[in-house]
C-alpha cells in the first residue's frame, strides 16, 4: 500500500495532465476556422449594406467560411482570435457603412475605409453606448468623396480615439464643426485631419479649445477658410504637444505670428497656397526640430532670411511669393539634411554659385522658379545627385551646362524659360534618353533631330528653334508636344517607322512647323492615340483611310494646311470624338453621310460625355479663343462640352432629349432648318454659358428660365414665329408650318468646315495640354502636393507607431 506521501506526486501528474490537456484545448479552439462568431456576425452585418460593382474584394467574407480572420482585409489576435483591426482602403466599395455592425466588434481597435465610393453613414443613432465597443484607436474614412456627413454626434462613442481622418468628405453643412469636435471627441486625441472637407470657419477669434492640449498632427488643408490665422491654434502658449500642422491651400490671411515660437516641438509647418504677407521672419531659424517648411505661394516681401540655414533637420523647404526679393542665401547651402529644395519668384534674382550648394548632400529634389543665374566652375561636380531638377526662368543657357550631365539618377528634366540656345550634341541626346519627363520649351535650341530617337515618357520641346526631320520615338513615349518649331519634310519617318510593338503614346502635336507632303496611310500603329494635333503646316493631299483606325481619338486638329479632295474619312467610329478642326484647307464635296446630317439625331443626348454618366480621362487642356463674338478661355477637364451644328442643313425638331446633355455649356443651332418649338427641357442646363438658335423657323414661347432669358436677342433672331422674353413681344401666331427658307446654302470647304460630336468651332490653339501637363505653376503644384501626400503617410506612420 502506497503511503501518503507517495501519492503526492501522482497528484501532480494526474493534475499535470488535466491542466495540459485544458490548454490544449483552449489553443485548439483558437486555431482557423474557429473565429469569434459574434465578430463575425458582425462583419457579416456590415457587408449587407456594401455594394462592390467593380472588384470581388469580400468574395472571401462568405457565411460558409467559418474563419473571419482570413477573409480580406480582417486582421485577428494570434492568440485570442478576436478581430482587432478592419483595412479596406482603397477597394472600390460603395454603399453604406454600418458603423454599429462594426462597433459589436469587441477588441476591434483599427478601422480603415479610406479611399472607396461608401456614400452613407449609420449615424448610430437610438443606440445606447453601453453596447457599443469602446476601443476604436484609429478611424480613417478619408477620401469617400460622395459621403456627405450631416451630423459629427456619431463621434462621440469613440471614447479611446487617438486619430480621426476625414479628409475628403463633405461637411460643409457642420457650420459649427469645431465645437463639435471639441466637445465629442476625447482628450486623448492625438491626430486630427479635415483637409478638403468644404469648411469655411476656422473660428479665428476663439481663444481656447481643448482637444488641442494633446494633439500631434493637425490637417486643416484645402479648405475654405477666408480670415486670420486662428487664436485657438497660435496663442496657446507652451501648452500644446502639437509636431505637424498643415494649414496650406486656404485663403488665411495676416502675418506669422512669433507665438508660434513656443511650439518647441514642432516638426512640420505648411502654410502654402494662402494670403499669408508681411516678411518671413528670421525666428523661424530658431526651430531646431522643423523638418518641413512649406511657404510656397503667399504674399511675403523682403528677402528670404538667412536665419533658415540653422535649420539643420530640415528635409523639405519650400518658399515662394511674387513680392520676395534678392538673392537665396548662400546658408541654406548649409542644410545637409535637406532632401527636396524648391525657392521661386518674379521678383527674386542674383547669382548662385557653389556656396549655395556646398553641403547639400542628401538633395534629391532641386526646383527654381526665378531669374537666378550661375556662376559654376565648368568641372564643377555638386555634392548630390538629384531624382528631379526643375530650373524655370532662370539663366541657365546659352549653352546647356556640363554639371546636369552629372546627374545620373533624374526621373525628370525641366528648364523652360531659361535662355537656353545649344546642347551637346549626341551626348545630351543620349543622356536624356533615360529621363522619364524631359521639358525643354520656350527656349532658343537649335539641333537637327532627324537621326534621333526620343525615348522619355513625357517631352515638352515645343517653342524653340529645332530643326530637320521629325525625330522617331520608341514605344515607351506617351506625350510628344514639338508644335512651334522648324522641323521640315514629310511626317512619314515620325509616323511610320516600325517601333517593336505596340506603342503607347496618347498625345502628338507637331502644330506650327513646316512639315510638307501628304499624310501617310500607317495610323494603323497609333489606335492609342487621343490628342492628334497638325495644325498650320503646308501638309497636301487627302485624308488616307487609316486615319479610321483611331478609335480612341478625343481631339483632331488639322487646319491651316492645303489637305485637298472629299472628306470621306468614316467618322461613326470614333465615339469619343470631343474637337475635330479641319478649316482653312481645300476640301471640297459634301459632308460625308455617315456625320450627324438632316435631321438633329434623336440619340445625340446618349454621349456619354455630356450627360454627365461617365467621365472622360484625358489631359486637362486650355486655350484662349474668339468663339462667337466673345472672348473666352476655354478649360476642358474632360466633362466640358460645346455642341456647334451651325451652318448647315438641319431640320427636324430640337429634340427633347437635350435637357439630358447635364454638362453643356455652349450650343449653337443657328442658321439651319430647324421647326418647331423650342423643348422646355433645355431650361434644365444649368452649366449652358452660350446659346445661339438664331436664323430657324423655330415658333412659340420661348421656356422660362433664368439662363434663356439672360441671353441676347440676338440669340433667337430670324424666328419670325418666337416670343416671350427676350424678345419684346410675339411677332405673330406660331405656325409649325411655317414657310422654310427654300434658299439652299453651298457651305464651302475651301472656306471651313467645322463639325464634329464635341466642339466645332474656329479655334487656334495658343495653349493646349494647360492645368496639369503644360501649365508650369499647376504641372508642379500638383507633383509637389503627390510629394505632400507623401509626408504625410510618413507622419502617418510615425504618430501609429509612437503610440
């Protein structure tokens, strides 16, 4: 018989064995296929109220999968399998988001449904807090542009947030956005983004707000605040934590206030894009943690202080104003940190010379917009080696400088404006053939490119004095702009040299040259294309019927040449035709059949560019222009639309459809056929800025609208059978069948020939390609904003992972 004492160890194993075999269970109950049900139950809830037209993203959310910790974008506790964090940035969901479906979500701490279509929110409201979970850190629903928040209550069941982002989503209804924030959020809060959320007061005389005593980051970009910077934000003294503050792209007036001096902490200052005057004061030097300063596009005067060399973590500084004057101080050739370098302004000028670049190692980014001249060694190798170099207006030239051909590692080449005549030759050939963006115009270069092959994505060398041939490209070219220039000869070595396979450019403008000969018949290769501009060169012959193969085609001008016999081209293909000029020419012959011809076509109101269902993608272009007696410029961002049918033989009825054309903005009818009354439908245009119906047989009133009766009347004139305002009063009875103009009109290629489904109008292009591809100011604004965004992510990651 076993005493006592022996049994003690049995014990041990026997209470050993059930202990392990109770963990063994636990774990295993925790292994896949057994999530938490209540949490999916949850997430189920929530994905009935989310539509997925374009992608299969919770094809894995299925009721049949029993594990919720593999479906897409749920992120689980190894140990408890509990949810603890939801990511579905940027998955082309809509619908609604069903923020109490996620809050039974115990442990769930992150929440990221940023960049999607979700175009409504459960408010949450009737529910009790108490059932709601608590423990939400980080909520992202930033960049839902059609979610329009019309109460921020909802806020106030996230009692442990420590970052909000609601960047890009309409609260332009929170007219007291502030206290709302200030009153529902907790003191916790350490990160607080509304950037382009249309608010327009940043309450500037409110002296105090708490949530900002612990606040890290604050993004109040893009807004619409008109007044002085906000006491609430620079008077608080010592008392605030605050590192990032991104007030840039508003109208905030007034000057910097020294206030700002107390922020010790403060590692990111953007104020770009406001009214902000007065000088730029020499105290910001005394910054020693400021890594970003953003100054770009303000008000300031005076000189830029030399004080911002003691800026020595700098990495990024940016500083313009068309009222800054001198040199760039030779200190910030002290900032060894600095990685991205932009300094412009009319008014600003003088002479850089090594000094200014001295220890500028870490450079990646260099962009100077000002008469800026060089006073550089010939063998000066600088210190860096720069990813983008920007040199606008500045004196670079005549003779393109040795020290660029150092840079080994540039995505992008620019100097424009900047006195520059002659290039080296093969040499810079060859070394620009490896840079993605390559802009070279407005300066005076002469070089024969007949022998060159361009290789760079996007090239800007229009405006100068280059000559020759046309140069080839190879496939990897998608913007060619070389309008301006003196290439000579045929166009054939451009067009049909045979390039590997299928190429990709999108945008051709060989306009203003002295190209000669016909058009050649091989577009065959070039159904790609969008923008196909040839204007006012000595080019002959017909149209060859290759030129029906580009589908894709949205402008097509070909004016101002000696192109010659019928316009047979088969146009019913390209559907997305917006611009086709093909005047001053000698063609002769009828408009061919398959164009709009008799009667207006019942589906004209079916492009879908003009109703507004789909957008069109292309280059945002400009230009100036004459258009009907009125001086306009003119901004196509791919929705904007003038429908011109003038001058010809139309008849038939104005179609009531037009009232679904939602986005245009001129119409000209006059001087056809047309009967009938005028639809009451096109009082609906609301964008509609030129009418002209004048010289039909057009009867009746004339639709009440405040746009309709704003035009002249020299806008309805030649309609005997119209009345009601403008016009003074009925010139007598309508009568539908009122006697036609039997006059037939021999409309005249060799004079013009404008038509098309978009545009139709005399129109020289003095700038094309303007907001973001050829207007300098815009093209960099938007580059350096991609750049912002990009700090901010860093910011992003550094406030998370601090916490």
């Amino acid at each position: 018989m076993l005493s006592s004492t022996s049994q003690i160890p049995i014990l041990c194993l026997l209470l050993l064995f059930l202990l392990s075999t109770t963990i063994f269970q636990t774990c295993n109950s925790a292994q896949p296929g057994n999530c938490n049900e209540k949490d999916r139950s949850a997430l189920l809830n929530f994905k009935l109220g989310v539509d997925t037209p374009s992608s299969n993203t919770l094809s894995s959310w299925s009721i049949n999968e029993k594990d919720c910790c593999s479906w897409k974008g749920v992120q689980c506790d190894n140990t408890t399998r509990r949810v603890t964090a939801l990511d579905l940035h940027q998955q082309y969901l809509e619908g609604e988001i069903n923020l109490y479906s996620l809050f039974q979500i115990q442990f769930l701490t992150y929440l990221d449904l940023s960049f999607n279509g979700f175009t409504a929110l459960n408010h949450l409201h009737g529910y009790s807090n108490n059932n709601l979970s608590n423990n939400i850190h980080y909520l992202d629903l930033s960049f839902n542009r059609d979610l329009h928040l019309d109460s921020l209550h909802w806020l106030s069941n996230f009692s442990s947030l420590k970052s909000l982002n609601l960047s890009q989503i309409n609260l332009q209804n929170q007219t007291n956005w502030l206290y709302s924030i200030d009153m529902l959020l907790p003191p916790s809060l350490l990160e607080l983004r509304l950037s382009s959320c249309h608010l327009t007061n940043i309450f500037p005389s409110t002296k105090h707000v708490s949530f900002t005593k612990s606040l890290v980051t604050l993004d109040l970009s893009a807004n619409y605040f008109d007044s002085e910077l906000p006491a609430w934000l620079f008077d608080r003294g010592g008392d605030m934590n605050i590192m990032h503050i991104d007030l840039s792209l508003n109208f905030l007036q007034g000057q910097i206030p020294k206030s700002l001096l107390s922020y010790s902490k403060l590692e990111s200052l953007r104020l770009s894009y406001n009214e902000l005057n007065g000088s730029i004061p020499g105290w910001l030097g005394q910054h020693q943690n400021l890594k970003y300063l953003s100054l770009v596009d303000n008000l300031f005067h005076g000189s830029i202080p030399s004080s911002l060399g003691n800026l020595s973590s700098l990495v990024d500084l940016g500083i313009s104003s068309e009222f800054l004057t001198g040199n760039i101080p030779t200190s910030i050739g002290k900032l060894f940190n600095l990685k991205s370098l932009f300094i412009g302004g009319n008014s600003l000028s003088g002479v850089l010379s090594e000094k200014h670049f001295s220890k500028l190692s870490n450079l990646e980014t260099l962009f100077l917009d000002a008469t800026f001249s060089f006073d550089l060694d010939s063998k000066w190798i600088p210190p860096f080696q720069l990813n983008g170099l920007i040199l606008s207006h500045t004196i670079l030239g005549p003779k393109f400088p040795a020290w660029i051909h150092t840079q080994r590692s540039l995505e992008y080449l620019e100097f424009p404006n900047s006195r520059v005549s002659s290039v080296d030759g093969d040499t810079f050939w060859r070394f620009v053939a490896n840079i993605t963006e390559i802009n070279m115009s407005h300066n005076n270069i002469s070089a024969d490119l007949s022998n060159v092959t361009l290789n760079s994505e996007i090239i800007f060398m229009n405006d100068n004095n280059l000559g020759g041939g046309l140069p080839r490209i190879s496939e990897n070219v998608v913007f060619l702009d070389l309008h301006a220039n003196s290439f000579a000869g045929s166009i054939s070595p451009l067009i049909c040299h045979k390039i590997g396979r299928e190429n990709s450019l999108d945008y051709l403008s060989i306009s203003y040259n002295l190209l000669t000969g016909e058009i050649p018949d091989c577009w065959e290769n070039w159904k790609g294309l969008s923008f196909l501009l040839m204007e006012s060169n000595m080019l002959t012959g017909e149209l060859p019927p290759s030129m029906e193969s580009l589908i894709d085609l949205l402008i097509l001008d070909l004016h101002n040449n000696s192109l010659s016999g019928d316009f047979s081209l088969d146009l019913s293909n390209l559907t997305n035709m917006e611009f086709i000029h093909i005047g001053e020419n000698n063609f002769s012959g009828a408009v061919p059949v398959k164009m709009p011809h008799g009667p207006i076509p019942t589906c004209i109101n079916k492009f879908r560019s003009m109703d507004g269902a789909e957008k069109t993608t292309h280059y945002p272009f400009e230009f100036n222009l004459y258009f009907k007696g009125q001086e306009l410029e003119y901004h196509d961002y791919g929705l904007l639309r003038t429908l011109d049918f003038s001058a010809n033989s139309l008849s038939g009825n104005i179609a009531k459809e037009i009232g679904n054309m939602k986005n245009l903005e001129s119409l000209d009818l006059s001087q056809n056929k047309l009967v009938g009354e005028i639809p009451d439908t096109i009082s609906v245009l609301s964008f509609l800025s030129f009418l002209n119906l004048s010289n039909n047989n057009l009867v009746g009133q004339i639709p009440v609208g405040t746009q309709l009766q704003s035009f002249d009347i020299s806008c309805y004139a030649g309609n005997p059978g119209l009345c009601g305002a403008p016009l003074a009063v009925c010139y007598h009875e309508p009568n539908p069948d009122e006697g036609h103009n039997d006059t037939d009109k021999e409309d005249s290629f060799r004079q013009s020939l404008y038509f098309g489904m978009g545009v139709g109008f005399a129109v020289g292009f003095w700038s094309i390609c303007g907001p973001v591809f050829f207007n300098r100011t815009w093209r960099h604004t938007y580059f350096r904003f991609l750049s912002t965004i990009l700090d901010k992510l860093h910011e992003f990651v550094a406030v998370r992972s601090s916490n």
